[in-house]
C-alpha cells in the first residue's frame, strides 16, 4: 500500500480537514474480494465526506470509475447489535471490471467539526508499518496554537514556517515495525501515530465539559425526576442508602442505548428527558444520576475514563477529549468516595463498588479539574472461587460422586449472568457442561445449573456428576492444586526492554477440593503441599492435610499489583515454569508418600 499526499489543515474555526489519497499495490487474486468494493463511513452530524477520485491504473492506461459508476449512501448502524445508535452513513461503491494485476488509486476529504468542543483541534494520524510510501503533510494558521508529538515507529517531522503557516511533515519508506516491548503497560505499547492538540490541558477539556453536564443535570422543579428523587429521601435518611436507591433506578429502570446524534457524542441528554424516554448513553445515565443525588444533597461529578484502551498511556498523550469514551459519578458520602456507573447492573451496595481500574479519571468542573488515579486496592475476595467435592467412601472401585461449585464477584459475574441469561435453557445447559467439561474432564455430568445472588453480585456454577479417579502406580495426581505456568517472557533488545511488565489486576482465585476417602481415609499419605510465596508481584499460598478420613486441600492466589519491573522477569519465567513441574499426589496404603 502507498499511502500519499495526506494533508491535514487545522482552520481556525475548530475544523480538521484530511485530504488523503491510497493507492493500492498490485491486486493479486486474494485481493480482489477484498478490493472488489470501497466502503467508507462517517458521521453527518460531525464530518463532511468528498470523494475526488477513484482510479484503476491498468498498465498505461487509466480507468476513472466515478465517471459511470456512483457512490451508494447507506444508512446502516453498524453498532445497533451493541446498543448504539450514531447516525453514521456508510457510502460504498463496488469496482466493476477490477482485474489482478490492476492498481485502484481512490482521493477524499474528511472534514470534521464538532460544535460541542467550539473551536478546539485535535487529532491522531495512525501510519501503517509495512506501507511502501507514506508521505503526511499537516498546517495551520500560526495563530492556533497546535501542540504535535510522534509516537515511537514515526520517522522524525520536518517543520517549517512559510508566512502565517506552520508545516509539519513526514516522509518515510517502508515504515518499520517499532517492535514494542511484549507484556508490557499499555503506556508503553503507543506507536505508529501523530498527535495534534491544541488543549492547554486536562483542566481546559473539564471546564469546557461541565456546564454541557450542568445544564443537563437541571432538573424541572415538578418534573418526574424531581418527584423520584423525594421519594427516596422520604423512604430513607441514610445518604448510602439514598445513593443505592438513585443508583438502583438509573441501573434497572433505563436501559442502555449510545445516542450519537444531533452533537449526542459529547452532549449529554437532559436528565428529564433520559427518564421519559427510559433509555440512554453513559453520559445520559451519568446525568440521571447526578441529578438525583443533587436532588439528594449528595456531593457528586462526573468524571470521564478511557474504557478498554489507552489506560495508563493517557498522561502521556497530549490532552486531547478523544482520549475518553466513557463517564460515571463520583459521589463522596462521609468523606469517602464511590464510583458509581449508571451503565452497570446489580450494584446492590455501594461498600461492595470497587474502585474501577481504568488507571486514569479526569473530573468534570468548571475549573482546576485534573487527572485523578483510579486503580483498587488487591481483591479482598476470590474473584473465582472453585470448590470441589469427591465422595469416593464406598471405595475406589465404586462411583465417586462428584459436586462442584464456581463462584464468580465482581464483573465477571454480571458477565457470566448477562451471557447465561441470554441462552435458552438448552443453550445454557450446553454451554455449562462444555464449560465443566474443560475444567473437570474427568467428571461425567448428571446436571448442571446456575444461580445468582443479587445480594451478594455471585453468580455460581454448579456440576453435579460422576468421577473417574485416575490411581496410576496407586497414586491420585491432584490437579487442583498445580501452580506455575510455561512462558516466554524474554523480549528482543531495545529502549524499552526494561519496561515493567503488566498483569491482570485485581486478580484473586482459590480451589478448594474435598475427597471423603474410604476405611475413614486408614493408610492413605499426602505429598508435602505447603508452599507460601510471591512471584512477579502474584502471591501465592498452598496447603493441605488429611483430616479423619477427608483430605482437605487449598490453593490461593491474588495478584498485589498491576505490573511488576522487568529486572524479575528472567527469576520469575523460572520459578513460575519450575512450580509447573511440582506435581502433588495422594498415596494409597502402603505405597509411599508423607502423611
């Protein structure tokens, strides 16, 4: 691919115009379900959309499709399936006659304006390693003033001044992969794009924010939501139960619909309007919510954050509104502070609302607004919590019968529960045991089921079965109870080889297993289980016993911290792969082992 000629020019007015044109290397045979039809989408709302040229070069000669071809403008929502509505259109034009061998050459503009940011800039140019030509040209007025930054893999920008215009450009050949450090904190892993901005700061986009979020969360004195605000603060006087009650309504009683139109994507709907329509967006929900503990003498703002991308990168980049895609509240009651998320379901409590770990936050207030960190604690309770009981009593030539039990908190049960919820009964009934079957292979199933704690957030699996014991050399392997694992965490040379290495946080787990064994457990042995230590940053704690006849075995994990320097990876990579081979048996009498 030869990307070339992309133009980007910063007008005063708050516009970014992108000429771009992309030509396409030689059209071999795979390409040409991928060629065969130019589809480009964009937001009416906010951008304008000029095609100039689409071009087939065959050889010397040359093919202008647009003068008997014509772009179809579709208007499809592409995100309906995830409850988000944004207006966009879609125009898309299939190459007739597109030959292998042929090279397609297509030029537009994008023009992009958003009414809610006044006359802000900002943009991200992402270029493709790999790409044979890329050549950027970007200008504005000197009176704007545009701030820039390259990410690592951008060659070095060329700048210049001609008159009242500032250049910035960039010209490279075969852009090389940067070769980011695997494992590592998003903050690290940036590469291949421009930044523009022309922010002072966070504190700029927070104040430019706020009365968007003010003016919404004004409520009509007799309106509706005023009405359930009293109600609540007749039902309690409890501030924390007040804000359970608000958070209860705006999580169960509007659902979850992003409205992207008419400037939906930064302004948010009024709150009246949110709870007529009994739909919204984050922001909508956010608003409902500010406004009912406002209403509730609860100190409360909004706060935006970056969900599934940028994370810890976010200090790092140039301030810029594009960085979020998300908002909820945060309200402090007693001098302390809850996140409250008007998108989630089921947050019965807010004691058991832990802080969001989407690392950075920036509060939304007319001034001094900030990034603030958000990152909990380590998990104070198993995230997954798996219990296993075997009742092999009546001998081990006889049935075992097998019952475990997989119990879910926090996040990942309301995702299970969501998942479950929209199966049938025999979908989920599949979908269990194929997801028994995997973790417990050697269990034949007689039934499985789920239930759901609303009180607690727990969803729990349940397998009800059979167990074939395996007694090779007399001696049951007890697989619950394995630790370690075989990675690779050597990186290749470079400056960011010593980047710090990330982990899944906040991450605890614990296996309980249960073996009632026969003759009241007479002769049996267990292999030494004990074992207490932390490893890059994940701790880990193991024991077990034979206790009348009942071997009683657990295993403990919780991760302590988000990532851990790269100066332990090579001790870790060992320990963790010599954990893998410590295997842990129960003995049969008279066959050895250590009680």
């Amino acid at each position: 691919m030869l990307l070339r000629d992309n133009q980007v020019a910063f007008l005063p007015d708050g516009t970014v115009s992108l000429f771009w044109t992309d030509t396409n290397q030689v059209v071999t045979p795979d390409d040409l379900s991928k060629l065969g039809t130019i589809s480009i989408t964009w937001n009416p709302e906010t951008d304008m959309l000029r095609i100039h040229h689409v071009l087939i070069h065959r050889g010397s000669q040359v093919i202008d499709l647009l003068k008997d071809q014509h772009f179809t403008v579709l208007h499809r929502e592409t995100n309906l399936e995830r409850a988000a509505i944004d207006g966009r259109l879609t125009a898309t034009l299939p190459i007739i006659g597109l030959a292998v061998g042929d090279i397609v050459d297509i030029s537009g503009t994008r023009t992009h304006h958003d009414p809610a940011l006044g006359r802000h800039h900002e943009a991200r140019l992402n270029l493709l390693p790999g790409t044979m030509q890329t050549e950027i040209d970007a200008t504005w007025n000197k009176s704007i003033p545009i701030q820039w930054r390259v990410l690592p893999g951008v060659p070095a920008p060329v700048t210049s001044t001609s008159g009242k215009i500032d250049t910035l450009s960039v010209s490279a050949t075969n852009l090389a992969d940067p070769h980011l450090p695997k494992f590592a904190p998003e903050r690290f892993r940036q590469a291949d794009a421009i930044l523009f901005s022309d922010w002072h700061d966070f504190a700029e986009i927070s104040a430019v924010m706020a009365p968007l979020y003010a003016k919404a969360s004004t409520l009509k004195p007799d309106g509706a939501v005023a009405a359930e605000a009293t109600r609540i603060a007749h039902a309690t006087a409890d501030p924390v139960a007040q804000a359970e009650a608000a958070l209860a309504l705006v999580q169960e009683q509007v659902r979850y619909l992003f409205v992207g139109l008419n400037d939906g994507g930064y302004v948010p709907a009024a709150a009246d309007d949110t709870w007529t329509r009994r739909y919204g967006d984050c922001k909508g929900k956010t608003v409902l919510l500010l406004a009912l503990l406002h209403q509730l003498h609860i100190d409360a703002q909004p706060v935006l954050v970056a969900a599934g991308s940028f994370g810890d990168a976010i200090p790092n980049f140039m301030p810029a509104p594009g960085l979020f895609n998300h908002v909820l509240v945060r309200a402090t009651i007693d001098g302390r502070t809850y996140w409250l998320d008007g998108t989630r379901m089921d947050d019965r409590h807010l004691a058991d609302i832990r802080t969001p770990s989407f690392h950075w936050g920036l509060p939304i207030q007319p001034e001094g607004g900030a990034l603030v960190a958000m990152m909990p604690p380590p998990a104070d309770k198993p995230i997954r919590d798996t219990s296993l009981r075997l009742d092999a009593s009546a001998g081990l030539d006889k049935p075992v019968v097998a019952h475990a039990e997989v119990t879910f908190r926090g996040d990942a049960a309301l995702t299970i529960r969501r998942q479950l919820a929209s199966l049938s009964t025999e979908q989920r009934d599949r979908t269990l045991r194929q997801v028994f079957g995997k973790r417990f292979d050697y269990i034949t199933p007689t039934d499985v089921l789920s239930r759901f704690d609303a009180s607690k957030g727990e969803e729990t699996l349940v397998l009800n079965g059979t167990a074939a014991l395996d007694w090779t050399d007399n001696a049951l392997e007890l697989t619950g109870v394995q630790m370690g694992e075989s990675v690779d965490l050597s990186r290749e040379p470079g400056a960011q080889a010593d980047a710090p290495y990330a982990l899944p946080y906040p991450n605890a787990q614990r296996f309980r297993e249960t073996i009632i064994l026969p003759d009241g457990g007479r002769g049996y042995t267990l292999d030494p289980l004990a074992f207490n230590q932390t490893i890059a940053a994940v701790a880990t704690h193991r024991e077990g016993r034979i206790n009348n006849g009942v071997v009683e075995l657990e295993t403990d994990t919780n991760t302590l911290a988000p990532e851990y320097p790269a100066s332990e990876a090579a001790a870790a990579q060992q320990l963790l792969r010599h954990q893998l081979r410590e295997h842990v048996y129960l003995h049969r009498p008279g066959t050895g082992g250590t009680s």
